[in-house]
C-alpha cells in the first residue's frame, strides 16, 4: 500500500485520512498487529471504527500531514 492520493487517502485540513477494510474472517489480534505496523511504520493513528452485522470492520486511520507532503508550504 503507498500513500498517494489514489491510495484512498482523503485530506481534512491538517489531517490525512484512509478507510481500511478488514474481512469478516480477520481476529482481533491480526487486525492489531495489522493497526500497528500502520502506526510504527507509517506514522497513522485509529481515527474510527465501524462495525459490520457480517463481522467485517472498516477502519479510519489518520495521521497528521507534514510540510512535506502540504503543497506550496516551504520550510
């Protein structure tokens, strides 16, 4: 998974959001360990989680954007 734009990022002001689907057939703990690699590696956090009644989630995680990914902003 990359992170641009055609990556289901949506930008909100200072924040980057990206839906993450998770089958009905994922444990607790994969989808965990999953969460984390996105937090260590990727510098996302758990923003919302939905629930679905055939046991799938979907997942908002959201990471604030950085000077370096904001257009026209010099450092």
């Amino acid at each position: 998974m990359g992170d641009g734009p055609g990556d289901g990022v949506a930008v909100d002001g200072d924040w980057e959001y990206r839906p993450l689907r998770l089958p009905a057939g994922v444990s607790r703990r994969t989808a965990t360990t999953q969460l984390t690699i996105h937090a260590e590696f990727a510098g996302w956090e758990l923003s919302r989680t939905l629930l679905f009644g055939d046991g799938s989630r979907k997942v908002w995680l959201r990471r604030k954007r950085t000077a370096a990914v904001m257009p026209g902003v010099i450092t």
